[in-house]
C-alpha cells in the first residue's frame, strides 16, 4: 500500500473512531454515567490495532526465511 493511501485510511480511521466515541459517550452521559466505560476503552483498542496494522511495515513477512544459522546449526 502506498503512503499516500496509508494516510488516507488511517484519517478515515480516526475520524470513525471520533465518531463511534462521541456515540458512546453521549449513550453513557444519557444514563448518568461521566466517563465512556469499558466500550470506550474497546474503541480505543480497535483503532489503535487498525492503525498499527494500516502502517505495519512489509518487510517482516517471514522471519523464518531470514534465519542467519544454518540448518546443521539448528540440528546439533
């Protein structure tokens, strides 16, 4: 994925996190709670991973692969 569309979906992914986080939170204060709760704290962890995963990089695809020992290294 290019950089560009990186950016771009990580602003789509904040913007809903905002979004779902002012729903949550208008949804608690109406039943007289002061903070989001747990659901909030869940959004949160979601749009954490999504970015992480949205930017993760693509090099480390195979760890195995790049192993610096050779395989009668591993056998003794």
């Amino acid at each position: 994925m290019s950089k560009t569309a990186k950016i771009i979906v990580t602003i789509i992914v904040v913007f809903a996190f905002f979004m779902l986080f002012a729903l949550v939170n208008a949804g608690r204060e109406a039943s007289g709670h002061s903070t989001p709760g747990i659901l909030g704290l869940i959004l949160l962890a979601a749009a954490y991973g999504a970015i992480r995963a949205i930017w993760k990089s693509g090099k480390d695809k195979s760890k195995d692969s790049n192993n610096d020992y050779p395989d009668s290294m591993l056998q003794k």
